[in-house]
C-alpha cells in the first residue's frame, strides 16, 4: 500500500508539564535492571548484613527474656546507631554498593553516547539538568537500597517487634543521621559517577576507571598508612571517607583507628568531589562537549 | 507568517565560528539545506532544536521567539539525526513510545501513537521486533516515526535516506512529500542533491557558516545562465566557432562527443548562437537546451565564492 494511503493522525491531546518529562527516562533506566537476576541477586547479597540486624531485633524481643537464652542474647548487640553504622559501611556492604555503582553509573551517560541516543534525547523538551536528574536518580534509587531503604525497614521491624515507639526518639539519629549520610555519600557517589561517565564514551572504561580510583586508591592508601602511621593519608581512600561519613553522622567512635578521619578533611573530600563532579557536568553539558 | 525565521544566528566553538550570522526564512513547505562537508549544516540543526548554545542571535519558530521558548520549543520541532540514535533492546514500538513520552505524551497516547506513526512509515510489521535487527531504510524510517511521534511543525531531517536503497530512497521521499502536504514544514539537510531537487521547494545552501545562497529552486533556475550543447559545422576549424563565443562573451567548452557546451547569460537565447555560428562561418546542426540541475547550481554557488568543491 502506497505510503501517502496509509493516514496521518494529528495529536491533539494533553500534554505532562516540562517538569515532568524526566520520569519516563528514569524508569527506562531503572526497569531494566529488575529484569537481570544477577543484578536483583548482587541486591539481595547486600541486604544480607540488614538481615542480620533485623534478626537481632528479633532474638532480643522474642528470647531476650527466657533463661536459657539470656545470657546468650544479652552478649549480642543491640539495633542502635552504632549498628546501623557498621551496617552502613562495613566492608563487604561497601563493595557491593562500589559494584552497583559501576554496574549502573558507568553506563549512564556513555551508553547514550555510545548509542548516539543522547541528542535524540537532549533533542526531546528536557532541559541537560532534567536528563542529568532522570540518570542521577536511576543509579540514587539503587544506592538508596544500601543505605535509606534498609535503616527505614530496620526501624519499622524495631518499633513493631519491641511495640517501643520511645526507641524512636531515643534514636532518632538512626534515623536523620543515616538520611543525612546517604545524601552526602551516596549523593556524591551519584554526582561523581555522572561526571565520570559523562567524560568517555564506552562504559566499560568509565567502569575502569571507577575501579582504579576507588581500588587502586585504597591500596595505595593502605601502603603509605603502613609506612606512615598517619591517619589522614586516607584521605584519598573514599571508602575510609564513608566510613568516617556514617560514623560522623550517626555519632560513633570510627570503627577503627585508621579510618578516624578528621570531620574537616572528610567535609572537604565530599565538598570537592560533588565540587568537581558538578563542574565537569556543567562544562561537559553547558558547552555540549559532551554531544561530540 | 514564516514557521521559521533564522536571525544573524552566531555559533562558536572556541575560536572556530561555524555559523557566521545565518539569517532565512522558511515559509513552509521543503527546504533543502545543502552545503559541503564542515559548512555547518549539522552545527545548524542542531542550533535550532536548542542542544548548541547560540553566541548570538535569535530565531522565531511558528512566530515565537526561541528565547521565551526555551526547552518547550522541542515540542514544536521533530528531529532525524543522522546518526544511528537507537537504544539496544528495545523494539521499535518501546522506543517510539519512549521518545513521545519524553515530548509530554501520557504513557498510553505515547504508546497509541506510537503505534500509529509506525504504521505510517509502514513499520507496523516490524514494530515488536528489536530495532537492532532492524535494516538500514527501516531504521531511517524509525527514526522518522520518532520525530513524528509528538506530531511536530517542523521536521528537521539530518540525512534521513543516507544509506538507503533506492526504492527504500524513494518511499522515504514519498514519506517526506506526503509530511508537506500534511502541512508540516520539512528542513532537509542532505549531500544528496537529487533529493532536494524532488522534494524541495526552496535550498538554503551554507558555505563556511555563512548563507550563500536562499531561493526557490525555480526562481533559481529561471534567473540562472543558459546552458546549451550545440552541434556546429563549418569550412573552418572549430577554433573559429571557440574564438567567436569568446568574443560574445559566452563560456563556450568543446566535448570529447563533437558538441559545445555553452553558457550564456539571461537575455541571450538560441538567436544569438545561429548568429554567431554564422559569424564562425558555419552553421548549428543540431542544438539542445540543457536542464540546469541544482548540482550545477550548487557548484556554481560555490565557485561563485572562489571555493573549489572537493568536500562533496
């Protein structure tokens, strides 16, 4: 059948306001994910430490008073802020949340431009800052789930289980300190990741270069530790720095000796890194140096 | 009213200007945009859809001015870029209606027009199939579809056959005309002239940033030089018929074939040749009036400028 037969139909009907035109962007780069079991599997393993803590709420209200068991639940810890801490950046929890964050953060403006879908997207009626929001906020909701997400549900299994609302204003730095830690961490972790995917055009090198910084970095921080002694080489190290930034927040000794940063220098990183992050994205976007 | 009216437009890459105060106005209907490579065509377009800041300048789409309009003046204008410009993994259908959700279609409008407009480009069997398997004209013709999904003015067409077969060159064009007659203006950026000369109506053609040309393409022609070829037959050599046109002041080339080709200005017409071949001391045998093709006019353009036109 001859094109021209086939009919055109105007459009017509409403329209959703500029300011929402990030939405359906955001959810094509969160949706996917869903849909990988390694992915939604790699999830689960860093809910396994919130497990925990959702278990010791569990012995402590359940087995806490019976006799055999006393002495036994009275040795573990409590949910508290200094569990939360420990939650937050222990180790194991920290690399996973590094993982994600290639996983989804190295790809989010390089594979627009690997797949020269940026400008068609750009060329859509969404501002950079809409289109940078709808990616910042697909690889936010991710490092939401280490971090937020997991302090709310340990909360709410707290209060249910313990019927103790008071625990709530006795530890409400639980709460406000880990908010305030996730949009200080892992909002520069998103801000940085941003930046460094809006440098290069493959995701696999942005994910590289990720590792080398954060990897790398430790290492290399680790051995001038070894040799120096001095608190503050870790300065460079940004687990150690997020590790600082949960004990800060949430107003626990650090964890160890080494990772005790001072509050200024860990003020300082974050302030650089979102400093720097921002403006490589306005210089990249503003001047379209990110669209060659 | 213009749909588009390009004022003094200014764009700079550090030191290096690429537009150098580009002014038309497009009334509607096709315009080609034609220009050798780095001319600024694509620095142009996408000045227009607002992704290159402009140093200075202005331009009004459907009569409001670019600057009050801001993001919101890409609901306006649909875009084909000439890169690939597709998200892997996704069928044909998710990412048409991805980008008319993105232009402020609710979900299900996005997804009825999506598949509409891919029924219109004649998609509507491929739609569910990934666009990667997609071939070279279907995914032009995606493309298409995506710039149309929100129902645009104003198309912006970077390359859209480049690629194509010719009968995939030829329904895309067919595409194109039948855009116009719907009422949508189409601004065609292309190298491929025989393009423009079947769908355009008026060229603006863009040499090192600046406007060199911006005429109809039939105004354009009629105000052109005529071109002849002309058989001629004398007891002389054909020197003598060379040296006379050079004496009339005509561009007067011989051909491997025995023919002349000749060039001569508005006013002076097949008289003036029998009387000249005559001056020779001969006589036209045969004489053919040539088309004057717009690849001829765009080279002309650009020799008029002292420009060779290697970057074709």
């Amino acid at each position: 059948m001859p094109v021209y037969e086939q009919g055109y139909e105007t459009y017509g009907g409403p329209r959703h306001p500029l300011n929402r035109r990030w939405l359906p962007l955001f959810r094509e780069e969160v949706l996917p994910y869903f849909r990988k079991r390694m992915f939604v599997f790699l999830i689960f393993l860093a809910l396994v430490p919130w497990f925990y803590g959702v278990a010791l709420t569990f012995l402590h209200t359940q087995l806490g008073d019976a006799e055999s068991f006393k002495e036994l639940v009275g040795k573990l810890p409590v949910v508290d802020e200094k569990l939360v801490a420990t939650l937050l950046t222990n180790g194991y929890d920290l690399f996973l949340l590094f993982i994600v964050a290639i996983w989804v953060g190295s790809g989010l403006v390089a594979r627009d431009r690997k797949d020269m879908t940026l400008d068609v997207f750009l060329g859509r009626a969404m501002s950079s800052v809409q289109y940078l929001w709808a990616k910042g906020a697909a690889l936010g909701t991710f490092l939401l789930i280490f971090s937020m997400l997991p302090t709310i549900v340990l909360v709410i299994f707290q209060v249910g289980l313990t019927g103790d609302v008071g625990w709530l204003f006795t530890h409400a730095r639980v709460l406000w300190g880990t908010a305030f830690y996730t949009l200080v961490g892992p909002g520069t972790l998103v801000l940085a990741m941003l930046a460094l995917s809006s440098l290069a055009r493959s995701p696999r090198v942005v994910g590289l270069a990720f590792i080398a910084l954060v990897f790398f970095g430790d290492i290399a921080c680790g051995v001038v530790y070894a040799v120096t002694k001095v608190g503050a080489v870790w300065f460079f190290s940004l687990s150690r720095e997020l590790m600082a930034l949960a004990s800060l927040c949430l107003g626990v000794a650090a964890a160890s000796e080494s990772s005790d940063l001072h509050p200024a220098l860990v003020a300082f990183f974050f302030l650089a890194l979102a400093g720097a992050s921002v403006g490589v994205l306005a210089a990249r976007f503003s001047r379209r140096g990110v669209l060659q | 009213m213009s749909v588009l009216s390009v004022q003094d437009i200014r764009v700079r890459y550090g030191s290096f200007e690429a537009l150098r105060g580009v002014t038309f106005d497009v009334q509607g209907g096709a315009v080609g945009l034609l220009g050798p490579n780095g001319a600024g065509k694509s620095t142009l377009i996408k000045s227009l859809l607002g992704l290159v800041p402009l140093t200075s300048g202005h331009f009004n789409l459907l009569g409001k001015d670019s600057r009050s309009l801001g993001p919101g003046l890409r609901d306006l204008v649909g875009y084909v870029p000439e890169r690939e410009g597709l998200r892997p993994g996704m069928s044909g259908v998710s990412w048409v209606a991805l980008l008319g959700e993105l232009s402020g279609l609710p979900r299900r409008a996005a997804v009825e027009r999506a598949h509409e407009v891919l029924q219109y480009v004649g998609l509507e069997e491929s739609r569910y199939r990934n666009a990667e398997t997609f071939s070279t004209g279907m995914r032009q013709r995606l493309k298409l579809a995506a710039a149309l999904v929100h129902d645009p003015a104003l198309l912006l067409l970077d390359e859209p056959t480049s690629g194509m077969d010719p009968v995939g060159r030829e329904d895309m064009l067919e595409l194109c005309r039948d855009i116009v007659r719907l009422g949508k203006t189409v601004l065609l950026s292309t190298h491929i002239l025989k393009d423009v000369e079947a769908l355009c109506d008026q060229v603006v053609i863009l040499h090192k940033g600046q406007v060199q040309a911006g005429v109809s393409v039939e105004d354009w022609t009629r105000s052109e030089a005529q071109h002849f070829l002309v058989q001629w037959e004398g007891d002389g050599k054909a020197e003598a018929f060379l040296q006379a046109c050079q004496r009339a002041g005509w561009s007067a080339e011989p051909r491997k074939d025995g023919l002349f080709k000749l060039v001569l200005p508005l006013g002076e017409g097949p008289r003036s040749v029998f009387r000249v071949a005559r001056e020779a001391g001969g006589a036209v045998n045969r004489f053919v009036k040539e088309e004057t093709s717009l690849e001829e006019l765009f080279l002309s353009a650009l020799q008029k400028n002292g420009e060779s036109h290697a970057g074709l």
